[in-house]
C-alpha cells in the first residue's frame, strides 16, 4: 500500500481547513481516524458524527479504526484501508 501523509489537513476548494486525519490518502481522498476510548463519550459522539458528514460533504472517505482493529499485526485495519484505496482507484503495482 502507498504510504499514508500524518496529519495533513482537509481543504475545500476555497482552501478552507477543515480538519487533519490521523493518516491521509489525499490523492485518493481518504481520511484514516483511529478511535480511541474518549470517542465513546457524549460529546466526543456528536462531534465524530460531525467529522464524518464532512467528510462526506467533500467528496472523502473516512476510515475509522478501533482498537480492535489493531489485534493480529492490524490485519484488520490494513483490510478496511486497502479496501478503501482500491475503490477509490489505487491498484497494486508490480
């Protein structure tokens, strides 16, 4: 997989910031958010929801991942991010 940039922010195309994905895939407009426990709480809730209708607004994927994602070497988060990379167009070289 293409390695990820950290902590780029998300611009409109008026160059307004919008928010910096723990990982990013600018090319291929993917945001990588890893969810930690304080996502749990009230208003941490709202404010997710938030991000990720913003995301949407600006034509971007959002991946999230858990901690359980992380469980046997992170397999699963690698899954859920190819998966997202391939449709949005990135294909495996060589």
């Amino acid at each position: 997989m293409p390695e990820p940039e950290l902590n780029m922010p998300i611009l409109d195309e008026n160059g307004i910031r919008y928010h910096e994905p723990d990982l990013s895939y600018r090319k291929y407009r993917i945001g990588i958010e890893y969810e930690g426990e304080h996502h749990g709480e009230e208003g941490q809730i709202v404010r997710d929801i938030n991000r990720s209708e913003r995301y949407a607004a600006l034509g971007w994927t959002e991946v999230r991942i858990s901690k359980r994602h992380m469980l046997n070497d992170a397999k699963p988060a690698v899954v859920k991010i190819r998966t997202a990379l391939i449709a949005a167009g990135w294909r495996r070289s060589g």
